[in-house]
C-alpha cells in the first residue's frame, strides 16, 4: 500500500498515513472519479472495513478525503455504530488524525491557514468550505470548467450530467439557478465548476 499512496498523497504524509492504515480489518480501494463524491467508508459483512478514495483528486485533496474516511472508522470504532456519521465523535476524531499533517513539509503555506481554520469545526465535506474548496482547486489539473460565482447573471450553463440551468440571483451564501428543462429551482455553491453555454 505505501507504494500506491506514494502516487497520491505527499511522500512527507505517506508513514504516517501507513501507520493509520495498518489495520488488519481495513482496506482502501482508489476509484474512478465519481461525481457525487471524493470518497467512502463503509463496514462490509465479512466484518472488515473499506475506504475508496477517487483517483483524479489532486495530492492535498487526496490525503484530506482519506483520514476524512480513516476518521469515520476510527470513530465507530472508538465509540459504536450509534454515532452520528459527522457527529462531534467523528469530528474529534478527524481533528486528531489531522493535526500532525498541518505542517509546511506536507501542505503548502497558503493552504495551511485555511485548513487550521477549517479543522477548528470540520465539516462533512471540504467542499462545504468554500474557501478552502477554492484553494484545493488551485492544485487540480486545468480543465475548462468555470465556478459558479464566475457565471454572469442570466447565462446559462450545464452540469456534468448535461443538465441545464440559467443562472439566478445569490443569496447569502449559495446561488440559485433554474433548471431549464423542469422550471425547478436549485442552490449552488459559489465553487461548483459548470460548463458555461454560449
């Protein structure tokens, strides 16, 4: 295995990582992208455990989705399967997994503020944290995807899926959009990455 993460996380996390993997009961899996989501935990009935992590996340985002999945392991291991998923147990937990990460040989300076700041109260997802979520991305390949705060008033622009939406008005913190296709209402994050139509 720490061959393979060599590939994905920054080599100064890769030890450490290792450790927390070392785990007879526990395996990962790196997956093609998925949409949906950067990653999963999930108990199997033969009693062991598996992580997937999507292969196309850039280094930093990488590591942070894994101890993300680690932490929910740890966590229902440390205190049952009654637990909330992202209950204050788990966030403990991933609070204490990351913290020897947040170091200068292992992530960037500019994103190590961000991601004190964000682990301080950790969310579900880092995409939930729109400046930190913007930071990671700064690290991704180029692509032509434009982020939603980006898009003009009245554009219209799609999704990965081809669904179609005309950009809206803000609201306090996510955008509204109408599908086109239903006359349906949708909020976005202001990082979602959309194709912008001309």
């Amino acid at each position: 295995m720490q061959k393979t993460l060599q590939n994905f996380i920054p080599e100064a996390a890769v030890a450490y990582v290792v450790e927390l993997l070392n785990h007879d009961h526990l395996s990962v899996k790196i997956k093609s992208e998925r949409k949906t989501r950067h990653g999963d935990y999930r108990s199997l009935p033969n009693g062991k455990h598996q992580i997937t992590v999507n292969s196309n996340l850039n280094p930093y985002r990488f590591l942070i989705t894994l101890v993300h999945e680690i932490a929910h392991f740890e966590a229902y291991r440390n205190y049952g399967r009654v637990i909330k998923p992202h209950g204050k147990e788990w966030k403990y937990t991933f609070q204490h997994l990351m913290l020897p990460l947040l170091h200068p040989a292992i992530f960037p300076n500019e994103l190590l503020p961000l991601l004190a700041k964000h682990f301080k109260n950790p969310k579900a997802s880092s995409d939930t944290d729109v400046n930190l979520a913007l930071a990671l991305k700064q690290f991704d390949e180029a692509n032509n995807k434009t982020y939603i705060f980006e898009v003009p008033f009245g554009s219209q622009f799609k999704l990965y899926n081809g669904r179609v939406f005309k950009m809206g008005k803000r609201r306090t913190k996510r955008y509204e959009c109408l599908e086109l296709s239903t006359g349906k209402l949708y909020l976005f994050n202001p990082n979602a990455e959309v194709e912008v139509l001309a």
